[in-house]
C-alpha cells in the first residue's frame, strides 16, 4: 500500500544536521557514529531517507521549510537565527535544496489538484506491477512556524514560490502567535497573515498552535485547516496534544489529523534524554491508539491519517521501539486491520483521507 505521511523535515535534516538523504539510513548512521563530536541524542540513529522512504512506499509526503528565530524556552536543535531576515534567507536556502532534488529527478513538487491526482495515479499503477518505471517521490511544501514570512503581505510572495501551508508558530513564539508550551493569542500580525492566507487559498495547519491561537485561529481563518502531526490530549495530557474539543472542531472544518511518531506525545509524563520507548513500552500499535480515538470521536475514518515527524528532531531514541526506520509504516495495515477496520478504512487512513482533502483544497 502506498503511504500518504504529512510532515517530513528532510531539507532540514539534509542542511541542518548534514545528513545525505540520497543514502540509505543505514550509511547515514554509520557516518554520524564515527564522527568525532556527537552534537545531539538523535545522531546515528536517524530513520528516513530517500531510499527507505522507496522501500516503504511513502511515495507522497508534506515537505517542510523550518527555520527558526531563536527562542530561550525552545528545543536546542530547533532555535536558531536572531533575526526574520537570517530565517528568511535559510527558508530559501532549504527550497533552493528540495529544487535541487527536482531537476535531478529524485522529487517532483506538488502545486495544485491536477499534479497530485497524476502523481498518486502513477504510484498506484507502479504499486499494481502495470508499470516497471518507478515514479519520483512526491511532496507538497509546508512551513512549520510562520517566522521566515519577514511581514503578512509577503504570504503572496511565498506562494508563488511553490509553498502550499503555513503553520503560523512552532515551539516557543514565533513573530505572529503563541506556540507550544506557551500561553497567549495572536500577535499584532497573527491576523492579517490569515486573513492574506485565506485570501490566497494557502492552508492553515494548526499544529504547535497554543490552545488560545488555536480558537483564534479558526474564528479569522475560514479556509482549508489541517493538523500535519498532532497527537490526542485524551490519551496523553499535553498542551501539545489536540483536546476532544479541538478535534471535534476540526472535524466540522473537514480537516484531516495526521498522527505523529514523536514517544513524548504518545507516552504519558515522559521525561527526554531519561525516558525509552522500550521501559514505556511505546510502539507502533500506540500510535494506532490516538488514530483510533480521532476516529471514535469522528465515527468515521475520514479524519485520520499519519504525519509521522519522524527525524523531527529525535530519531530511533523517542520513536516507537518497534520501528526502525520509515519503512515499518507498512506495519500500520496489519495493526488496523486487526481492530476491525476495512480495507477501505485502512487504505483511507495510510493516504487517501490526505489524497481527498488536497484534491480538494489545492488551488
């Protein structure tokens, strides 16, 4: 089955953290071991790559562009520049990476309804054996935290620039709105970038938004919303988590909650750099736990999908014990089959419930 993942940071990891993503994982991690200086837990144990992202069908994913203003309240690896113009500047530098992978033949850029339906068509009939020609992995382009976007009426600017969705904060604040971890609403340009991204047709993702943001958000913003990896606050007690609430409000919108990797959303209290996936017992079935509940709570499984994170920052060390690399998402079928879901259900949730909504909400 083919595999829809709706949040990849791979320009980041390939510039960031100088990772060659044309490799397998397993030559990455070699690399990363031997080096003299080991910087961060996640090195050497990284889990997506081009190839693997092949081996395991994720012929479609979000791509992001993350390029942080430094925050003294954030995560060490995501907080960086001093200022939106030095942000700015490497928000193009990680496009100009993904343009790159385009002219070679390794990607191709997803814009609009039309491109997307031609591409998953390919993968489909790849996948069927109706073609030996393997297509080039797909990807649509997102921004997490909106803090490269130097003021709103630039929104314009980046959307003819190829970019598709805007997460307006990440950890921390960002120029626009509060984050995660924080407490507040938008700031004083929070609402003419939605309203410019509305205008335009960019979609919202409301990920990392604080709850207040996130109630603000959808009162400005009436576009297309989406959550690209945002995990159940019922099931682990977080502000970073998604409330009943907010689901179901998201579900009125129509929008599609994909369903993140990251062990400190899936397992209650955790503690990073003490806590592991294996005294936890965190696997890959804890992840189908908060699909599962976005689907409960929908009654249906038109809502739920994946957005694994995966390499966000963490690697093998904060991912389910049983998943090495990207390629164990081919496990999730299995899993839910098993709670009763349908091939339909199943084939929903692993890409087409994202398939139907950028059809949809692509310009």
């Amino acid at each position: 089955m083919i595999i829809f993942d709706a949040h990849l940071d791979l320009a980041w990891n390939a510039i960031d953290w100088n990772r060659d993503l044309l490799k397998p994982v397993a030559e990455i991690r070699q690399a990363e071991l031997a080096a003299e200086k080991i910087d961060f837990l996640a090195r050497g144990v990284n889990t997506v790559s081009f190839p693997e992202l092949r081996r395991g069908k994720v012929g479609i994913f979000i791509a992001t562009l993350l390029a942080r203003l430094f925050r003294s309240n954030s995560l060490p690896p995501l907080s960086r520049y001093s200022s939106m113009q030095a942000a700015y500047a490497s928000a193009h530098g990680q496009m100009a990476y993904y343009k790159a992978l385009v002219a070679e033949g390794v990607l191709v850029w997803i814009t609009d309804a039309a491109a997307l339906k031609k591409h998953v068509q390919n993968w489909l009939e790849f996948d069927a054996g109706k073609t030996q020609k393997e297509p080039p992995l797909g990807f649509i382009l997102s921004m997490e935290g909106a803090d490269p976007i130097l003021h709103p009426y630039q929104v314009e600017e980046w959307y003819g620039t190829g970019l598709r969705i805007v997460g307006p904060a990440h950890y921390g604040v960002s120029p626009y709105a509060h984050g995660t971890s924080t407490i507040g609403g938008l700031f004083d340009w929070g609402k003419p970038l939605l309203q410019e991204m509305d205008r335009l047709g960019m979609i919202l993702d409301v990920t990392h938004l604080s709850d207040q943001c996130f109630a603000e958000a959808l009162e400005i913003y009436k576009g297309p919303v989406l959550a690209s990896h945002h995990n159940c606050r019922a099931l682990v007690d977080d502000q970073r988590q998604l409330s009943d609430e907010q689901i179901n409000r998201l579900i009125e919108r129509g929008a599609v909650i994909g369903a993140a990797f990251d062990a400190w959303m899936l397992s209650p209290k955790w503690v990073r750099g003490k806590n592991t996936p294996q005294e936890r017992n965190v696997t890959i079935a804890t992840v189908v736990d908060h699909i599962d509940h976005v689907c409960q709570l929908a009654g249906n499984v038109n809502h739920s999908a994946l957005g694994t994170d995966l390499d966000g920052g963490f690697g093998k060390e904060q991912s389910p014990h049983d998943l090495d690399t990207i390629v164990d998402l081919q496990r999730i079928p299995d899993l839910l089959k098993s709670r009763g879901y349908s091939p339909l259900d199943i084939e929903k949730i692993m890409w087409r419930n994202w398939f139907d909504f950028f059809v949809k909400n692509l310009k």
